[in-house]
C-alpha cells in the first residue's frame, strides 16, 4: 500500500475523497488519469497564453479545476477557478501576473503524485 500521507502533507483533501470514491483504488484510478493528462493540458495552456486565446485557456483551466474538486487537491482547483474567472472577463493582465504561481503549484502537484506512485 502506499503511503497516503505524501498526499495529505502536500495539501490533498483525502477526508472528503474517501467520502467520495470510498475506497483507495478507485481514487488512484481517477488520479492516475489526472497526472497522465496533466502534462499535455500544461502545455496546451501555455500555448494558449502565447496566443493569447484566453477562450480556450478558460475551458481547460475550468476542467482542471473540476477534476482537482473531484480529487481533493483544493488549492489547484481554487488557484484554477481564478484564471478561468480572469480569462472570461479577457484580463490577460491578471493572467500573466499569476501564471508562473499557476504552473509552479500545477507541477508542485504532478510532482507530489509522481512521489506517491514512487516514480
């Protein structure tokens, strides 16, 4: 079994996820789906913001947000739903001035999943 306390000590939510999912394989089912998607959003947003399409940004980061819900990692969700308000009113502004917060607690995450999978 591995070590849940790698998640919890990064700021995982997993009280409310095992509330969710019940059990611990079906978490890690949906977690490992998140981290194996991870890096190809992380790149489509970055290319969203060197082209300025801040339609497309919103619909990834909103998804993001969604799943990081699901999954308890609260912080990335709240950190999401802002970039996603700030890319509907088109304050790119405001994005740019956050997005290396953004990318830094976004790769923070994959990295503590990477730890816990023992990658």
């Amino acid at each position: 079994m591995r070590d849940i306390s790698i998640l919890k000590s990064n700021g995982f939510d997993i009280d409310s996820v095992f509330e969710t999912f019940g059990e611990i394989e079906v978490y890690e089912e949906i977690l490992t789906d998140f981290y194996n998607q991870a890096k190809e959003r992380g790149l489509k947003i970055i290319e969203c913001i060197k082209n300025g399409d801040l339609k497309n940004y919103a619909i990834i980061v909103h998804s993001i947000k969604g799943e990081c819900l699901y999954l308890g990692i609260n912080k990335l969700a709240d950190m999401s739903y802002e970039q996603q308000l700030k890319a509907e009113e088109n304050d790119m502004q405001f994005i740019k001035a956050h997005f290396n917060e953004y990318i830094e607690e976004f790769t923070r995450i994959l990295n503590t999943i990477k730890k816990y999978y023992g990658k």
